[in-house]
C-alpha cells in the first residue's frame, strides 16, 4: 500500500459508555503481475477501515482490516468504498464483504492486461 486516502468516517454507539469511530480509506499502489512471462505493473486500489473506540473521550482501542488490492478499477472501489460506509461496516467484518469483491472482480487485471498486450503487439 503506497498511499491512503480517507474518504469517510463515521461515529456507531457502541455499549452505553464506548461510541466508535469509524473511518473508511481508499488505496493505492502498485502490483507488479506475471501474464504470459511478461512483468507488468499496474496500479491497484483497495479499501482500509479503521476503527477507533473511544471511552470517556479517551482513545481506548484501535482496530483495522483492508485488502489493498481489489480492482485496478478507482470508480468500483471508490463507490464500494461509499456504499460500506453507508452500511457503517466495521473492520470485523471487512474482509468477508471486501473479500468477495475481490474474488469477483479478478478479471478486471485479466482484462486490462490483455488490453495492454493487444496495444504492445500493434505498436
């Protein structure tokens, strides 16, 4: 993961004396990936979500989960990224949600590697 963007937050009651923050991050980096022998690096964007309990206004835990590499695709994971927040998903339960998106969206590198050879073998 070379950057992280935090795109939203958001405050869930926990027991009558904890309430949680928290916060949703896009990310970015690179992935080199083998497709046919060739290296070929491509920018990869996932999720990170944090989660910080605060008791007595005081920070008492912190806990996150994130897959940093869900698709190649910046719209999908952002407006993945928006709908988790909206459904305030906790770290606990990210890399179910997070996981199957991955699994699904695999083909998305298949696709844009095959783009990229198509254009070399033209050029």
């Amino acid at each position: 993961m070379n950057n992280e963007y935090e795109i939203r937050q958001c405050w869930v009651e926990g027991d009558s004396c904890h309430r949680i923050l928290y916060r949703y991050f896009l990310t970015e980096g690179d992935k080199i990936i083998d497709y046919n022998d060739f290296f070929v690096n491509v920018k990869v964007y996932g999720i990170k979500i944090l989660s910080q309990k605060v008791e007595d206004d005081k920070l008492v835990d912190i806990y996150e989960e994130y897959i940093e590499c869900l698709s190649n695709n910046k719209e999908k994971v952002v407006d993945l990224l928006d709908y988790i927040a909206n459904k305030s998903v906790s770290p606990y339960h990210a890399v179910d949600i997070l996981g199957s998106y991955a699994d699904e969206w695999v083909d998305d590198f298949d696709k844009l590697l095959k783009q990229k050879f198509k254009e070399f073998a033209i050029a």
